[in-house]
C-alpha cells in the first residue's frame, strides 16, 4: 500500500482561471544562512521529512496548473536537474526488486518530460537578476515566480490560493502573497502597505525591500509568491542595485506599480522560512506532525524531549 502522504492528486494540473502557465525558481543562492550544510549541497535540496525543498514549491505550482517550470541555477546547483530527471538504474532496480510504491513516488516526482527549463545566473547579483535570467523563456506572458526556501503548509497551497482569488482582477494585475511577521523582523523583507481592500485581497499601496529598522510602512511581508507580467523584464534589465547591494525584484515591482495593478494576497496556511535553521527545524515538525505515518511517534518522540 502506498502511504497517503504520496498520493498524487496535489500534482494533477488544472487549467488555471488566470492561464499562467510558467513558473520560475530562482535557485542560484548559496544558502549562507545554513552553512556548512549548504557548502556542496544546494539549499534547495534540504529535506523537510522525505522530500527536497525545491519538489515541495514545483508540487504546489502544479497544483496550481503551472505546466513549465524554468530554474534559474548556478554552480554546483546541478543535482536539482539531476533530481528531476529519471534515473534509470534505480528504476529498473526498484522494478526487479516489485518495488512498485517507491516507483511511483518517483515517477510522480518528475515533471512531463521537456516540461523544465534551466538556465543560470553567472553572477550572484540578487533576486531581481535572477528572475530577469528567465525573460527569454518566459517570453511576453505573465508568470509566476515561487522562491523554494519559503514553504507554506496549507491545502490548496499558496500559488492556487493568489491564482484563484486574483481570477476576478484586471488583465495585466500583478499578484503578490503576504504575511504579517513581528515589527522587529520587517527589515528582513520586502514589505508593502495596503490601500483599498476586499477580504483576503488588497490594493498595494507601495512596497519597499528590507527597510531600516522603524521605518517599515506596514508588518506585511511579500513572501516569496508572485505572479507579474512580462513588463517586469523592460524595468529589470535596467534596474539598479538596491538594498544589500543586490538588483531587487521589489525594487522593479515599485517601477511597475506605476503603470499596472499591484494586489497583495493574504493567504491561509503556515509559512516557514527554511533558509532559517529555526524554520528549516519547524518545517520539519510542522510537516512530520501532518504526515498520517509518522505523526503518532513523532508526537511521542517529542513527548519525551520536552519531558512531558
Ligand atoms: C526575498 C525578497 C523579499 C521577500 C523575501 C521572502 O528576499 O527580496 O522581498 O520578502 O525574499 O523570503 P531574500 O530572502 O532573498 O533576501
């Protein structure tokens, strides 16, 4: 029997109403923030439970009817492709051994075939740049962006969520999802305010990335979902270096809200930073409490550590 964790239904594609068919993963980063982990290995293929960082973001756009999936790499980034490719010898290993539930786990795993794209980024110049390192495959239609090492544990996930509430918005609108986070970690991200409201959507008033300490005009944080319009490319091949040193995507969003729609989702599930160790551990946990095979000796397991 195959265990319920695995079953496929969240990687069957629908037509999404906003027809956005690409999603682009910025996976160039060296993962500083969880050194000496991410030394050889590439930060997005950490694994919370049984699964790599970067399956968890390319299972939630494909639940959200993405059908390609462009990875902007860099060096030593290799072993992502490698993870999405089919790997023969395990395959007809698992075949001879009437391994038939790890096989379709890994079947399930992979993308259509010539469904992925993979381009690279030369030089670590920042969020924006990565993102502009698509243009050529994205071409003039609008697109997610998913940044891996956030993760968001919610069914439907966050993508289908800003797809499904942004449906009822304006051709060329602009999508970002948010979160409120403590006032004291605002200068951690980009943060933007909210103008005219209805339910769980607003109005994007402005955006900044990484305010000073004191100076944020709000707590909402854009949390590593969007979906933009291919103008974004024109303002990002001539953006400059923003905060950090680095070409901001936030900072190319600002250019764009001048003439399109900006709209901030607030979406429902729990957000875990895994580019932190502390939310790489709490993803972990969050995830493993929800798996039905394992969150029975977890609960039991952790009983015992906190001496309850
Ligand atoms: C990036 C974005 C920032 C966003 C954050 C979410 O920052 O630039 O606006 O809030 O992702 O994780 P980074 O974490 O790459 O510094």
């Amino acid at each position: 029997m195959r265990s319920t964790s695995h079953t496929p239904n969240h990687c069957k594609a629908y037509d999404n109403p906003m027809k956005i068919r690409k999603a682009v993963f910025p996976v160039a980063g060296l993962g500083t923030r969880v050194l000496p982990a991410t030394k050889a290995m590439p930060k997005e293929m950490l694994t919370i439970v049984d699964k790599p960082l970067i399956q968890y973001v390319v299972d939630e756009a494909r639940e959200a009817g993405i059908e390609h999936f462009v990875f902007v790499t860099g060096r030593n980034k290799g072993v992502i492709e490698d993870h999405f490719d089919r790997m023969f010898e395990l395959d007809t290993t698992l075949a001879q051994r009437g391994k038939k539930t790890e096989q379709e786990i890994l079947a399930e795993s992979q993308p259509a075939a010539g469904a992925m794209s993979f381009t690279r980024q030369q030089s670590p110049l920042g969020l924006g740049h990565a993102v502009w390192c698509a243009r050529d495959i994205v071409g003039n239609e609008p697109f997610a962006v998913v940044l891996p090492d956030e993760l968001v544990l919610n069914t439907p996930g966050c993508l289908k969520q800003m797809i499904e509430a942004a449906s009822a918005l304006g051709d060329k609108s602009n999508v970002i999802a948010v979160e409120a986070v403590p006032d004291e970690l605002t200068h951690q991200y980009g943060i933007c305010s909210v103008g005219k409201r209805t339910g769980r959507i607003f109005e994007v008033d402005a955006m900044v990335e990484k305010p000073p300490q004191g100076t944020a005009p709000s707590n909402l944080s854009i949390t590593g979902r969007y979906i933009l319009q291919p103008e974004i490319f024109d303002i990002l091949a001539t953006q400059e270096r923003g905060a950090g040193g680095e070409i901001q995507l936030t900072d190319a969003m600002i250019g764009l809200a001048k003439t399109q729609k900006f709209y901030g989702v607030e979406f429902e599930g729990e957000r875990h930073d895994c580019g932190s160790k502390a939310g790489f551990l709490r993803a972990n946990i969050a995830f493993g409490l929800k798996r039905p095979d394992l969150r029975d000796g977890l609960r039991a397991e952790m009983k015992k550590y906190l001496g309850e």
